[in-house]
C-alpha cells in the first residue's frame, strides 16, 4: 500500500528531489559574491600579493560561463548512458571537485576548478530541467517557478553557512597599504585560516541535498507518462494547475525561422543586459558594501536576504508572466532595476537603504526564470529546448562584457560609472521590450 501510494505520487517526489538537485548546485555560484572577499584576503594572506577585484570576479563569471554553455552535454550523454548513472556521476563528481577546492589557495588554480564546477553545474541543471518536463508534463511551468525558487534560496544557505564558518565572530575587514595601494581587506587569522574549511562544508551540504535525486530521479515510463496525464485530466487536487493554462496556440517557428525573426535578437539583447545585472547583484553586492559598511555579518545578511528576494522573484514574474505576458513583464522588471542598479553606489552609504536598493534589484533579476516562457510565447513550443539553450547563450556574451567592464572600473573609471554601465542597458532593455514585443 505504502509502495504503491509512494508510486502513485512519483512527480512529487521528482519535484522534490529537483528541488534540492538545483539548490545544491547553484550553492556555490549565488554564495560567491559572499565568499570573495574572504578569498581576496586569503591570497594576499598566503602570496603576499593583491588579486584585484576585476580578476576575483572572474570565477564567478567562469562559473556562469559554464553553466550556461555546457548544459547540453548532458542531454546528449543521455543518449549513451543509463540516467541514473549519469546522475551518480555527475552529482559525485561535483561534489568531489568542491571539496578538493578546500587544497587550493592558488587563485590560478581556483580559477580552472570553477571551469569544472560550472561545467558539471550547467549538466545537472538540464538533467533536473528534462526531469521536471517528463514527469509534469502539464504543469512545467509551475514546477520550473518551484525550481528556480530553490536556486535563489542557494545563496540564503551559503551565505549563512560563509558567515558561520569564516567569520562567526563578525571580525572587520581593515585597510591595508599595499604595493598596489590602499586596499580593504579581512587580517584577521582565523579568519584568514578557516576560508578554505567552507569548501568542505559547501561539499558535505550538497552532498545531503543530492543524495535522494540519486536513488529516485529517472524518466518516465510510458505506461507512467499515460497515467499522469490521466491523473491531471481529472477532478484531483492534482489537476489545479498552480499558474493559468496555456494561452491559444500562437507562433510555432523552427530553428531557421528563429533566426530569421527580429525579435529573437531583441531578446537575446535583452538577456544578455539581464547578465550584468544578475552579476552585479549576486557577485559584487559586498565588494561594493565593504566601502561603507564595515559590518561583515551584516553584508552577509545583504547577500542572504538579495537571495531570498530573488527566490521570491522567480516564482512572482513567473506567474506575472503568464498572467500579463512577456511584453509587460520584462517592460517592467528592467524598468526597475535599470536605475535602482545604478544607485547602489549611492545608497550603500546608509545600510539600510543599501540593503532595501540589493533586495528589489535581486528580486527583478529573478525574471530569470522567465527566459524558457518567454521562448515559448514569442516563437512557439516546437524544439523549445534547443530555443531556451540559443537564447541562454546571450548570458556567456554578457558574462565576457562584465569582465572587460569590470577591467575598466580598474584603470578607466570609478564604481559610480560602472554601476551606470551596469543599469542603464536595463532602462534600454525595458524600452524594446515594451516596442518590439507586441
């Protein structure tokens, strides 16, 4: 009886072991801006030498790199490989190349394990995302909000567990005359010490979180597949569908239809501009923070709560999404966070109001989430995969220009034009949204 209730609720269980999948793996790319200044401190701790903020927001730009361009392997390993296995492994060997990380204090060496930790993160992501397709068929979108709510919490867990691990006794970072000039960085020695145990403790938490996608993530059968779709025909609980239905067919391209389109190209733009501020608000909160707020615990608490919000965010523009649809959602979303991302300089010198200013920008990011819908809406749902991977793509663009104009607030300009860099796209994304997508 117990089996067979067990079996008869198999997506659920499918839902939820997705869920803690894409918790775990995207611990270390929404914790890394936290974690960073930890590390800068660290290197010149154990080199004697500076690493600039330019070049330690590289590893996280790797990792989304990664992420976003090497998902597909997985869907063609798929084809040679048990899933089960494939999902052993994978899951085993991310959470290897973590704790090996804890060996490291080179940040060259640091910076090629975030290649490999970005790669298997973008192969777990699209195993989950084929996972959540085949077992809830009619209620994707819902559980891809589900989904994309537990990647945002990822940075709230990691942050924490930064916060409790290298710092629990909240020591202030401190300026330090360096040969590269005056720098803000944590001297403390434990703190100092105790950087590299957060790998381990990062590698033990995904392990936990991954272990039940080991034993029960497969896809379905045929006979399951026929069998779900009856159960969500019915008068259940099961069949209230979370977000409306689906609109009345609308356009269907194919793949050389796409790239025929022009508004294939705005959103790819439009994406891209998402990028940097995605980048800006997770990666660089507490760089920009660590000026005027000489609280460590409290920034923690920044990027904790920047988490939450952007949890909340992927599942709010989602529903907003179905609801309004693309063109008025993504209008203002960007409209939000384009000038709210350009006064983070500003508002960071009064806590509370940097917090608020990190808190709105991370939750219209979460529009993220909003990027297969999207897809589907403008351009159709036939080959939606490979349509969701060609527009994802735009990230790994954006992530290279972050980088150069990351380069540029080093030896060009200050924080205040880079942020604008950063926010002004956003107001011009808004604009095509609202003109082009009709």
């Amino acid at each position: 009886m117990a089996r067979s209730c067990f079996y008869r609720n198999y997506n659920w269980w499918v839902l939820i072991c997705v869920c803690l999948g894409s918790m775990a793996f995207s611990v270390p790319f929404f914790s890394y801006g936290a974690l960073l200044p930890y590390l800068s401190s660290m290197f010149y701790h154990t080199s004697g030498k500076v690493t600039s903020q330019a070049a330690m927001a590289l590893q996280p730009v790797i990792l989304l790199i990664g992420i976003t361009l090497t998902g597909s392997l997985s869907g063609i390993l798929e084809y040679y490989m048990n899933v089960r296995l494939l999902n052993f492994l994978l899951s085993a060997s991310f959470v290897l190349v973590v704790g090996f990380s804890y060996f490291i204090d080179s940040y060259v060496v640091l910076t090629i394990v975030a290649v490999l930790i970005g790669t298997l993160a973008g192969q777990i992501n699209v195993c989950n995302v084929a996972r959540l397709s085949e077992w809830n068929p009619r209620k994707s979108g819902a559980a891809n909000g589900i989904m994309g709510f537990f990647m945002g919490m990822s940075g709230l867990v990691g942050s924490v567990m930064c916060s409790a691990v290298i710092n629990p006794f909240n020591k202030e970072p401190e300026v330090v005359n360096t040969t590269s000039g005056e720098e803000v960085m944590f001297v403390d020695e434990y703190v100092n010490n105790h950087t590299r145990d957060i790998w381990v403790a990062w590698a033990a938490t995904v392990a936990v979180m991954f272990l039940p996608g080991v034993f029960i993530l497969r896809p379905p059968t045929p006979e399951e597949v026929c069998t779900q779709d009856d159960i969500l025909s019915g008068d259940s609980f099961e069949s209230v569908e979370l977000l409306p239905r689906a609109k009345p067919a609308g356009p269907d391209y194919g793949v050389k239809d796409l790239f025929r389109s022009p508004k294939f190209y705005i959103l790819y733009l439009i994406i891209l501009i998402l990028s940097l501020t995605l980048l800006t608000s997770t990666e660089l909160y507490k760089f920009i923070g660590i000026e005027a707020i000489n609280d460590d615990k409290f920034l923690n608490l920044v990027g904790a709560l920047g988490a939450v919000a952007n949890a909340f965010g992927r599942v709010t523009w989602g529903l907003i999404l179905d609801r309004f649809g693309t063109r008025a959602t993504y209008t203002v979303a960007f409209f939000i966070q384009g000038p709210l991302t350009m006064t983070l300089h500003y508002s960071k010198w009064n806590k509370w109001g940097y917090l608020a200013n990190l808190c709105i920008v991370s939750f219209c990011t979460g529009i993220f989430t909003c990027i297969a819908p999207a897809c589907q809406e403008l351009f159709g749902s036939r080959d939606i995969s490979l349509k969701y991977a060609l527009t994802l793509s735009a990230e790994s663009i954006g992530c290279v220009l972050f980088f150069i104009l990351q380069l540029g607030q080093q030896y060009l300009y200050g924080e205040s034009v880079f942020l604008a860099l950063m926010g002004a796209p956003s107001i011009l994304a808004a604009i095509l949204a609202f003109f082009c997508f009709r």
